[in-house]
C-alpha cells in the first residue's frame, strides 16, 4: 500500500523521475513547470525544503513499497491557519482512489498536524480529475474563477470539519 510521506532530501531521485516520466502528462491539465525545473532541480528541492522547515509550507510525497514516487501532495503558503492545497499523481496511478484517499488523508493532517483548518484549491475547468477529488475530499467551489496558464479555472475551499462527500 502507497505511504504519505513529508518530502525529504532522499526523495530527490525518485521524485525526479517522477516528474520526467509524467511531464506530458500533467502537461495536458496544469501549468507545465518548464525546462528550468528540471535544469535546476536540486536548487529548488532545496528551496522547498528550507521553505518547509521554516513552516511555510508542507510538502508530501506518496510513496509505493518499491520506493516510487506516485504522487506529490502539497499545502502551500501556511499563514493564519490557512493553506493552498496542491496536488499531482503519476499517470499510472489514476483511477484508483489514490488521489481521493491520499488527499482525504492530507486534510486530517492539516488540521491535526499542521494547525490549518482551512485549505484552499485552484482546478482548470478541463481537470475533471482534480475537480473531482476536491468535491470528493469536502471542499467546495468558491464561486471564483481564474485562470491558471491561461485556462480557465475554480476556486475551492475546505474547512475542517466538513468530510468527505460519498463517491458519485
């Protein structure tokens, strides 16, 4: 079974190639990272690494028995009790509740753990996927559109205490 992970610096290979596998992919529904991403990668995995210890924002990766990284998971921007929920799985790993579990999952930690009560969430208006997941995982559209790389989008929010929804 997968296991939720807060990022560390031995993931870097794994996570890595996680991102060089699935780039297309996540490509087709969220902003690409560009080549820089992957050109400075240790840079900005120390970054996020500096900028979690600091306790601005809480990083996570999810984690099969084999060590592969299958999915990133993210609570960005941690201020006054808030934070911006992001989240990506490998494309081999869609479809099997992963995301939904593993962000049920990450919004109990949040509140228990990293004292957010209240997570926010940003999905193209295509990412039926990640929209889905949100619905799923208690939050709830905002009524705020913007665009993300262009597209338009949802905003959502979640308040601790509003569980998950039953699977449609």
């Amino acid at each position: 079974m997968p296991e939720l992970q807060r990022l560390r610096p031995d993931h870097a290979p794994a996570l890595l190639a996680f991102e060089r596998e699935n780039r297309a992919f996540f490509a087709a529904s969220v902003p690409d990272r560009g080549d820089a991403y992957f050109t400075d990668f240790d840079a900005r995995l120390a970054a996020l690494l500096a900028e979690q210890s600091a306790g601005i924002s809480h990083f996570h990766v999810l984690i099969d028995p084999d060590g592969e990284v299958l999915g990133r998971f993210n609570l960005m921007d941690a201020v006054d009790g808030a934070a911006e929920l992001g989240f990506r799985m490998a494309e081999k790993a869609t479809n099997r509740g992963l995301a939904t579990a593993t962000v049920q999952h990450l919004c109990t930690l949040a509140a228990t753990d990293y004292a957010l009560p209240t997570l926010r969430a940003r999905a193209a208006v295509t990412n039926t996927p990640s929209r889905t997941v949100l619905t799923r995982t208690g939050f709830t559209p905002t009524g705020e559109t913007l665009h993300l790389d262009g597209r338009p989008a949802l905003a959502y929010v979640r308040r601790a205490g509003q569980g998950a929804v039953s699977p449609a």
